[in-house]
C-alpha cells in the first residue's frame, strides 16, 4: 500500500515538473499561428478568443494526453481560420502553418539558452539558499531540460506532411495548385492515418532520433 502511495506521489511530481513546459509549447504553438493569421488578415483566431495565454483555451485532450504520456508527439486544439480573408491564400496558409513550428523551436533555443546559464545563475544564489540551492537547481534544470524535448517534439510532430497537421499545409502552398487540391481533399482520412501511426509506435521511431539529436545540439551536449 506504502509502496503505491510512493508511485502516485512520485507521478504528481513528474507531472508538476511536465506540466509548466507543456502549457508553455501549446500555448506558444496555437498563439502563433492565430497571431500569424491576425497580421495576415483573418480575425477568425482572435474573435474565437484564441489569441490567448490561456492554456485551456488551446488544449486538446487526446492530444494534451498524448503529449504527456509520451512528452515528445502531441496536438491543440486547431486554430479557425478563413482563407479567404488572406491575399494570397495558399501562400498565407502556408504561413500560418508555418508559424506554429517556428514558434516551439524559438521557445526550445530559449529554454536550452537557460539552461546552460542555469550554474551561473545558482552559484549567485547559494548565498541565499545554501543547500537549497541544489534541489532548486535541479527542479529547474529538469523543467528546462523537458521543455526542450517537448517543444522540439511538438515542432517535429507538426512539421510531418499528415493532414490536419502543419505540416500538410507547408506541403500545400509548395505544391503546385492541382496536386495541393488533390492532396487536401483526402484530408479526412489523414487524422485516420494519423493516429494509427501515433499508437503502433510508428511516429515515435521516426521523431525520436531527430528529438535526441536536437535536444543535444540545443543544449550542446
């Protein structure tokens, strides 16, 4: 009974630890593309109240669990947004398909950046902390260190050219106009396919090589 009262407390803390990186990557991630749409000219993001910080208004459930369960691959809830209030439609979809990605990478140099000043940052504290300033230390440095893996992990998921991820939209605007309408006319089919690869594991053996590469090569280790 002890032993599975340690278990539970010890997953509450890993959450805790997950959670403020996780909120982070989905928030960044789904604000950047309805701020991206916003600037091109769609107010669809920001009249569904979507250009937000507020973590629930952008989480997916099975998506958010997935995300946790594995902390590299997961999804938000889609952003709404009307083409045809862009110029240039597949060019701005593009865009903002675009945007999500780029914002987790920028979050992820960020949190790779503090990481590495992290020492620095605690041999100014130890004065005040003491002995504390190791467990704080190592809190911190292992939120920043998952913050990194999540939010490559996400960018890498999106990038991958299944509809409805980003990817499939970067793909669209590069095609040319009648393969990219062939191409998202199957997109029902890719949500299907989608979560097939994402539970035999399939994802994850693509993703999880480039993960370890980058998150190594962010923190430069």
């Amino acid at each position: 009974m002890l032993d599975f009262g340690f278990m539970i407390l010890s997953r509450i803390g890993e959450f805790l630890i997950i959670l403020p990186a996780l909120l982070a990557a989905i928030v960044f991630h789904e604000l950047a593309h309805g701020w991206v749409a916003w600037r091109l000219g769609d107010p669809t993001a920001k009249a569904a109240g979507r250009l937000s910080l507020n973590p629930l208004k952008h989480m997916d459930p099975i998506g958010t669990l997935v995300l946790f369960l594995t902390q590299a691959i997961g999804w938000a809830k889609p952003v709404p947004v009307n083409p045809t209030y862009f110029r240039n439609p597949r060019q701005d979809m593009m865009l903002v398909g675009l945007a999500g990605p780029v914002a987790n990478f920028i979050l992820a140099f960020g949190m790779a950046f503090l990481y590495r000043i992290l020492p620095h940052f605690l041999s100014g504290m130890y004065p005040l902390l003491g002995p504390l300033t190791l467990d704080f230390g190592k809190i911190v440095s292992t939120m920043l260190y998952i913050g990194v893996q999540i939010n490559i992990g996400l960018a890498l998921f999106n990038l991958l050219p299944i509809p409805p991820l980003d990817g499939s939209r970067i793909l669209a605007g590069i095609l040319p106009s009648r393969l990219a309408y062939i191409y998202l006319r199957y997109e029902y089919l890719g949500f299907i396919f989608l979560v097939a690869l994402v539970f035999t594991g399939l994802v994850g053996k693509i993703i999880l090589p480039v993960i370890i590469t980058l998150t190594r090569l962010f923190l430069g280790g």
